[in-house]
C-alpha cells in the first residue's frame, strides 16, 4: 500500500510561484499576501521565484491565473483577495465568478491554484480572517499550494 502525502517539511528552493492578489480591499489583500510570502520564504522559496500578479477586483483573478498558469513557468499559484458582502449588491456575482473561475483554470491547466480570496459578511470578518483573530487566511492558501505542489509531483514520479 501506498500513500501519497505532502510534506510540510519540504525545501523549496527551486520552486516558483506566483500569487495573484486583487486590489479592490486592498489594506486586507495586502495582509494575505504578507501571510503568503512569509509562508514562501520560511519553506525556502527564494524572493526572486515569488511573482505578485496584482489585478482590479476578484472578479479580474480568473483570467490572470488562467494566463499564469498557461505560460508553465509557475509550479502553483494562490490567488488572494477580499470579497466582502457590505461592500455591494453584487458580491454574489464577484465572489462566485472569482470562485468558479479560479477553480475552471486549474482544471484547464492542471496547475494547482489555491483560494485564499475571503467571502465575507462584512469588514470585520475579513479583517479577523487576514492575520488577526481566525489566523491568515493568505498563509493557508501558500502552506495549501505547498503542499499540492509536492502532491502532484509525488503522483507524477
Ligand atoms: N472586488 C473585490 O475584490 N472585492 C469586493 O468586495 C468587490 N465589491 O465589493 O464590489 C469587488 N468588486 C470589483 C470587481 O472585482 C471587479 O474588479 C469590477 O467589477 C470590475 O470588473
């Protein structure tokens, strides 16, 4: 019997990465992002393998990781912004075009792509989800990208 597992323990010196980070609610992006990096660095993913894709809104995410992954120059990308339902009337249709999007490239490309885009209720929730109070949600979705990245090499060995 076999099992297959990502390891968390894993040096990444040759791994590059590129993280897609929306704008729109940026005080809140930017957190996500500094969890992400912070993840990058402390599993040796040196800077100059970490790109920063920085597009409008969520909704602009897609089609950035779509043309990232496209190109093959990225083991894994995570994908980082702040839906946050207050904000506007159609928060339904940004976070799930965003949501459907993403996860449409991943399967178009087979290179993992992780979510760290918050939906939430209002600014406090993204707030606490964004290296506050419920930890970084950005930093979840590096350790994610990590460990898919290992997962599917693991798979293709
Ligand atoms: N984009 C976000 O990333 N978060 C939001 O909360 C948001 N709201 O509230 O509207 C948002 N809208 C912009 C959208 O992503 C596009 O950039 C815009 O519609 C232009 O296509």
């Amino acid at each position: 019997m076999a099992t297959i597992e990502g390891r968390l323990n894993r040096n990444h010196p040759q791994t590059r990465v590129a993280i897609i980070a929306a704008r729109f609610n940026g005080a809140i992006v930017d957190n996500l992002v500094k969890g992400a990096v912070d993840i990058f660095s402390r599993s040796g993913v040196e800077a100059k393998n970490i790109d920063i894709i920085q597009v409008p809104g969520a909704f602009e995410i897609p089609i950035a990781a779509l043309a990232a992954a496209k190109t093959g120059k990225y083991k894994g990308l995570v994908t980082l912004g702040a839906v946050i339902r207050g904000a506007t009337a159609h928060f339904d249709y940004v976070a799930s075009g965003a949501t459907n999007g993403i996860m449409t490239a991943m399967q178009q490309t087979g290179v993992p792509i992780t979510f760290g885009v918050l939906t939430t209720e209002n600014l406090e929730q993204a707030i606490q989800r964004a290296g506050s109070t419920v930890g970084n949600k950005g930093a979840e979705a590096a350790m994610a990208l990590l460990e898919m990245i290992d997962v599917l090499e693991q798979i293709h060995e």
